[in-house]
C-alpha cells in the first residue's frame, strides 16, 4: 500500500518562513487598514471638538477627560501607523518575520490603546450628554464588552480548538 503524500495529511500551511511572513505581513496590513479608519474618524472628530462653543462651557474634570482622550487617540494612530512604518523602515534588510513580529505587537498595542481612547470618548459623551449617576457603569459595561469581543472570545477560541492539536 502506498503511503499517504504528507502535503495532503499534515495539518498547517506548507510555506516556507518568508512565504508565512509575507502571508502575514498582508494579513496584518488588511487589519490594520480596517481598525486605522475608524481610529482616523474617531481621532478627527476629537480634534474638532476644542473648536465647539459648547467647550468653553466644560468643567475642569470634562476638559481633562477631553485631553486625555485626544493624547490617547493620538497614542493609538501612532502605533497603527508605526506598524507600516515599521517595514518601510526595515524592508529589504531581510528581516521580514521579525518585522511581522513587531508590527503585530505595534498593531495589538493600537488596539489595547483604541480601547482606552474609545472608554475615555465614551466617558466624555455620556457625561455630557447625560450627566447620570449610570454613566460609569454603563461605560464599564461597554468595556466589558468590547474586552469581550476584542480578547476574551479569540482567547477562549485559540485555546479551544488549539488544545485539540
């Protein structure tokens, strides 16, 4: 009986290290050019509001919010962008896995900050929009979700369904 050919039974890709590098690299770039718009809304958006008549009538503790939330947003667009300048700076050095490497610890860094930059958006919004006694906790309860979504799910998954290798 002939043997099985490994290509077809092996688990995984069969790619070299540079193939899974560039693979990873495009796959990286996608995410980032998805999570890189709504941060460039959200930051853009952010640097208007100084403009607004209603800003001059913050208190201190909104006006403070409002700071740290724009110094964050400008964090998070840092590190997204860092992760294209990342490889342009180190392209053709042959380091293309440790780029991927990098630029994915830059790109989950951005999302760690997006996260503390859209919890402070939210604190401000719902302060000024509302004022109530709820606000934290619903702002809490929408930072559970995203911690959720963002982490907890692909955590539970990858740990799932890699335990079964």
């Amino acid at each position: 009986m002939e043997s099985p050919d490994p290509r077809r039974t092996a688990r995984g890709r069969h790619e070299t290290p540079e193939e899974r590098a560039d693979r990873r690299w495009v796959e990286l770039l996608q995410e980032v050019r998805v999570i890189q718009t709504g941060v460039q809304i959200l930051f853009g958006f952010l640097l208007t509001v100084v403009f607004t008549p209603r800003f001059a009538t913050l208190g201190e503790a909104d006006v403070t919010i409002y700071v740290v939330t724009v110094l964050l947003g400008a964090a998070t667009t840092g590190a997204l962008i860092g992760t294209v300048t990342f490889h342009r700076l180190v392209a053709g050095h042959r380091l293309k896995p440790e780029t991927v490497t990098w630029a994915s610890r830059l790109a989950l860094t951005g999302i760690v900050l997006l996260l503390l930059t859209v919890t402070s958006a939210l604190l401000l919004i719902l302060r000024i929009a509302w004022g109530g006694p709820a606000v934290p906790w619903l702002v809490a309860g929408l930072v559970a979700w995203f911690i959720v979504c963002w982490f907890a799910l692909p955590a539970w998954v990858l740990h799932r369904y890699s335990s079964r290798d």
